[in-house]
C-alpha cells in the first residue's frame, strides 16, 4: 500500500501541533522535468480538501510575473540544516538573498547546468539547504521561485543556490490549476 502525503499548514515548528493536517489527494509533476539536470524542478499538489486561510498563519501568495532585476533582494524560508552538518531545524529559518544574474550563475556551474528554468539567488549569511527544497523564493511578497539544488554542501555564503524560475513556468502553472479547479 502507498503510503500517503499530508501537507501541515501555519506551523513554524517542525514538530509542533499548532498547524492544520491536509491530505494530498494528487501530485501533478512538470511534464518537462529533468531529474538529471534538475530543470523544470516542479510540481503541484492537490490536496483533497480546501485548506482553511486565516490570512495570519496561513494565506496564499501570488505568483510574480516578471523575472527580477539582478541583486533584487529576495526572501525563502524553510527547515533546511544552516550548515552541512546538520540536515534540518526545528524551527523555520529565513533567510534574505540576493539574485545572481544567469551569465554568472553559469560560471560557478557550467553554461550546460542553468537553464532559463533555474533563477540563482545567493548571500553573504549562508544559503539554503536540502531540508528547504521545494520552498518558495519571495520578493516583494509575489513566489519568484523555488528551492531547487546547490553546490554540494549547504548553508555556503556567496556561491549561488539554485530555483526553478516560476516566472518561466507559470503558464503551466495557470494550465493546470485551471484545469484542477474544473475537476473539484
């Protein structure tokens, strides 16, 4: 038996009991996802019953819709280890970031690694980790991105994380939602 996906809303504890229990009723992956290359590093999930805003612990967020300026100052937040040694943290870390143009982001990654569905993002206080991934990358309180892959090793300062560019997927984003919303 498969085992099955919730998703807890409005809690900045890791393990805390404050937060609400969703039930992932379907995950929805990018039809052009790579997992060699991590491009297109995307999915929705479809919960089985509407989760509940109070616009204070849990609200929605829109969807910015154009790519940001070089050095704009971004915000992700997450569970991810602030350094290598450890994988998560108890409580939701944030972090402010700045993004890194894709020419230079290339140059720390190779020209065959970033691809116009990654944004770069880095900072001089540390980065995120693989305890953040699948997190939002904000600006101006619009997702520009999300957490996507990095050098190895985590939590690094000045060498650039990796985001799927939500910019770039977001007329499959609207598609799908679209079509989610026709079906429920």
């Amino acid at each position: 038996m498969a085992k099955q996906l919730h998703v807890i809303a409005g809690e900045t504890h890791r393990t805390g009991s404050k937060g609400s229990i969703y039930l992932v009723n379907r995950i929805i992956i990018h039809p052009e996802f790579d997992m060699w290359l991590m491009d297109n590093d995307l999915a929705l999930v479809v919960l089985a019953h509407q989760m509940k805003l109070d616009g204070i612990g849990v609200s929605t967020i829109g969807l910015a819709e154009v790519e940001p300026n070089d050095a704009s100052v971004v915000v992700v937040a997450g569970w991810g280890g602030i350094s290598s040694e450890e994988s998560t943290v108890e409580t939701l870390q944030l972090i402010h970031l700045q993004t890194v143009e894709l020419r230079k982001c290339r140059k720390f990654y190779g020209e065959d690694r970033i691809t116009l569905s990654m944004l770069c993002a880095a900072g001089n206080r540390g980065d995120t980790c693989a305890g953040d991934a699948g997190g939002a990358l904000v600006i101006n309180d619009l997702a520009i991105g999300l957490v996507s892959w990095g050098r190895k090793g985590c939590g690094l300062t000045d060498f650039p994380g990796v985001y799927t560019n939500l910019v770039h997927c977001s007329e499959w984003i609207q598609e799908e939602t679209a079509k989610t919303l026709k079906i429920s």
